[in-house]
C-alpha cells in the first residue's frame, strides 16, 4: 500500500467539542480520497494543566484501545489500556537500531506543552492522499522535502495573495476563536 505525507495538525479549541463541522468536512475529504484521517485525538487541557484524551473517531472505544493511538505513540503520550502504542514505540525503537532516526531530541515537538491551560486541541494525523502523484513526481525528479508549513494570513499581504482586509478579516476569526475561552 502506497501511503502519502502524514501531517500530525493540532487546532486549539476554547471547548471541547469538535464533533459537527468539523467532523463533516473531514467525512467529505475522505470521500474524495483527498485526506485519510489516520488517528484523532482530542485533549482537553484544565486550568492546572492536567489533560484528559479521547478518540476521535467513528469507532469505539474498545476498537480504539486495540488498535492503538498512532498520534498517541507519536508524541510520547501514554494511554491507559492503549495496546497499539507500546507496539508502535518498540517498531519506532527498532527502526532507530537499524540506524534509522524517526527524529531527534533536537527537533522533538512537545504539543501538549502549546495547549494552553483551559482549553481543549483536537489532534489530527492526516494522510495526504491527494499529494501521493506529486510526491512520486517530485522523488522521480530527484527532489526530497526540506520544509513546509502553514502561512499565516497576515503573511500573505506582502505577496499580494489576500488584501489587506481579507487578512485582517481571517486573522481576527482564528484570534477570537482563541481568546473566547
């Protein structure tokens, strides 16, 4: 099976609730075979900074727990009754004897320390299926990934890509989503 770039994104939420919208825009990429939602956590992040996870997901929670937390096992993030996540990390441990080093230290990512107390984040381990034509291109050329990510609205004035006004607009919908907590 040919799997396409992962991208682990992490949305911040006053609340947690992520279920309607949401939940229907990643149904109708999937339906496209644009994306495949690998795994799905949600986090909710109290006032002391104590965290609380669930699935996200159509399945259950006993299918869940047998078949592991790839975005679990991902972080470091251990989940009680979470057998896939201890088979994940020794694959990952055996992988890194073999010489092969999934990351560093160096470049680890801690997301649950940029959940902000108080708040909740759903954890998205997105597979792009759209991209796996153009990856196979790019790596047919000779080329291999250096860096990505997302680009803020505000960045995009400068280009001339969005006005000033659609920047500002898009930028205060994600800050008051952020500060209505």
């Amino acid at each position: 099976m040919t799997i396409g770039p992962i991208q682990l994104l992490v949305l911040g939420f006053p609340q947690p609730d992520f279920h309607g919208e949401i939940i229907a825009e990643l149904e109708r990429l999937r339906a496209t075979d644009t994306v495949r939602v690998v795994d799905a956590l949600a986090v909710h992040k109290d006032l002391d900074g104590d965290i609380e996870v669930a699935h996200l997901s159509n399945i259950s929670d006993e299918e869940a727990a047998e078949l592991g937390s790839k975005v679990a096992a991902l972080i470091g993030l251990g989940i009680e009754g979470d057998a896939g996540s201890g088979e994940d990390a020794r694959a990952g441990a055996e992988a890194a004897a073999d010489d092969i080093q999934p990351f560093s230290d160096e470049d680890a990512w801690d997301v649950l320390d940029e959940i902000p107390n108080g708040s909740a984040a759903a954890l998205l381990l997105l597979e792009h299926r759209w991209a796996i034509p153009f990856r196979d291109a790019v790596v047919r050329a000779g080329g291999f990934r250096v860096s990505e990510g997302f680009i803020s609205p505000l960045d995009l004035i400068g280009i001339g890509l969005v006005s000033a006004e659609e920047a500002k607009e898009l930028h205060e919908q994600e800050m008051a989503a952020a500060s209505s907590k």
